[in-house]
C-alpha cells in the first residue's frame, strides 16, 4: 500500500507545474512547421520573449516569471497575435493557427476567456463593419457609408457600455483591467478612481493597471478648478514663453494645433477672430504647436493670420 502511495504520488507531481514555472503546451491542427512566438509589449512594440517551431502538431514553450504579466503568441503568418495573462501555471493550446483556444490551470487566464467569451459577439460585429464601411467607402456608396456608421457607432457605445459593466461588477477579474484599458479615457477622475480602487490586491499587478493608476495622478493635477501646470516653450522669435507669462487670471484658451492638421488650420481664422475680440476684455490664447518641421510651423502661423 505505501509503495502504490509513493507511485501515485510521483505520478501526480509528474503533471503538476512547479509553482515557479509555467508550461504552455501546443497542441495545433494544421501547424506543422510554424513558428510559435511568445511576446511582449515594450514601448509599444512587440518584443520577443521564447519562440518554438512546431513539429507533428505538438511543441512547448517554458519558464518562469514573477506576478501577472499579459503577452501574447503568435503563430506563424497570421495578422495579429492571440492574447494570454501568462503566470506561473499551466496552459493549453489548441484550435489552428488563425483561431487559437487558449485554456489554463490558472485563474487569470480563466477570466480572460470569459470576458473575451461576453463580449466577443459585439467586437466581430464592429470589426464586420469596419470591414463593409471600407468596401461602401472604396465604391462611394455614401448612402450604405452612413447608415453602416450609424450602426458602427450605436455599437461603440453598447460596446462601452458593457465593458463599463463588467469592470463593475468584476473587481477580481485580471480581464477587468484590460476591459478597462480600452474605455478608461472615458472617464472622469471620481469614475476612474473608484473603478481602479475596487479592484482586488491580485489583479493590481498588471502592468496595466499601474499604466492607469499613473494616468489617474496626472489627471487630477489637471481637475477642473484646479491652479494649471505652468510650462513653457519656444516662441517664433527663439524666446521661452510660459504659460504664467500670459495668464492674466481671467480667461486663457490653449489651442493645440499643428500645420499638418486640417481641421486645426480651418479653425485658425475663427480663433484669431475670436481673439481680436475679446482681447480687450482679458481674453488670451497660447497655441502650442505640435510640429517638428519649424518651417512648416512659421508658415503656417504666417498663412492663417
């Protein structure tokens, strides 16, 4: 009996991940001889962290890491990578290449399917639209173009609104950070700060939401009712111009511009309109250009008055 014991015991340690490890094991139809990449993001862009050819349809990736980190795998030519909240734990991947089923042991991985699983339904709706509003956009099918977007937009806004949902009634969820990722601009400081303080100690260590959290301190500087965050820059002339050098404590406008945008340039004559009269009353306006190109920049200030 004790020796059965011992074998049992071997045996289930033999399918158990170390608590210091993780093992994605890939298991694909139609994969053979493709490449498997895992990645990170850095700097906005797509670094790689373990790569993997797959052979008979099987391969593995391995290692270790501390926390919660969202990264992604890519797998062969497709056009995008599939996204997976790796942590110590194992994982399972099946499906093809272009329709990727990620499963785990873990819990972080679990809510992600599931968020993905509830609003999916509403992001392969908007992406088919994308699509249609490209093809009517191509034939100048203006009628189809606007009735598609109309569409397109009400969507949005359900997509939104859902997403707003979830993060609400999911403070534990790891897919409450990421669904809050993509509609936190959204919000206001008391919405945005409530909805990152309900959230559990675990999911907090998403690079995400420490992303967000910054955001947050750098929006309540700029609360309305709040004194302004002075800074300066280059005038035409060469000088430094702050923005304490020109408010006069009544009413100052920050225009940010750039002589490649449009409907900045359109608006330019309006504004120096505006200026002219209102100035005697206090009212000032600081453009802050975001040009590179100085040339473009002076003759555009030239050009629109």
């Amino acid at each position: 009996m004790r020796n059965l014991m011992i074998i049992l015991c071997i045996a289930i340690a033999g399918c158990t991940v170390e608590p210091d490890s993780y093992r994605i094991n890939i298991h694909m139809e139609g994969a053979r001889g493709q490449w498997v990449k895992l990645l990170k993001r850095i700097d906005r862009q797509y670094v790689t962290v373990d790569s993997v050819l797959i052979g008979d349809e099987a391969a593995e990736l391995t290692g270790s890491l501390e926390g919660l980190q969202l990264m992604y795998l890519w797998f062969g030519d497709q056009p995008g990578p599939a996204e997976i909240l790796l942590e110590n734990a194992g994982y399972k991947v099946t499906g093809t290449p272009a329709d990727p089923v990620i499963d785990s042991d873990g819990q972080a991985q679990a809510d992600l399917n599931s968020y993905q699983d509830y609003i999916a339904p509403v992001n392969n709706r908007l992406e088919e639209l994308g699509n249609l509003i490209r093809q009517a956009s191509e034939s100048d099918d203006t009628a189809t173009v606007n009735t598609l977007r109309e569409e397109y937009s009400a969507l949005y806004t359900k997509r939104f609104t859902m997403d707003s949902a979830y993060v609400a009634g999911n403070p534990g969820s790891c897919a409450s950070v990421l669904a809050l990722r993509g509609i936190y601009y959204d919000y206001d400081v008391p919405a945005l700060e409530a909805a990152l303080g309900a959230m559990e100690p675990r999911v907090r260590q998403l690079e995400a939401y420490e992303h967000m959290a910054g955001i947050l301190e750098r929006m309540k500087t700029v609360e309305v009712g709040r004194p302004y965050t002075d800074f300066g820059l280059e005038t035409p002339d060469g000088e430094l111009l702050k923005v304490s050098d020109i408010h006069n404590g009544q009413v100052l406008l920050i225009d940010f511009w750039a002589s490649w945008c449009g409907p900045c340039r359109r608006a330019n004559p309006e504004l120096v309109q505006i200026y002219r009269e209102y100035k005697d009353r206090g009212f000032e306006i600081l453009g802050v250009s975001l040009d590179r190109d100085r040339e473009r920049w002076l003759e555009a200030i030239e050009d629109d008055g």
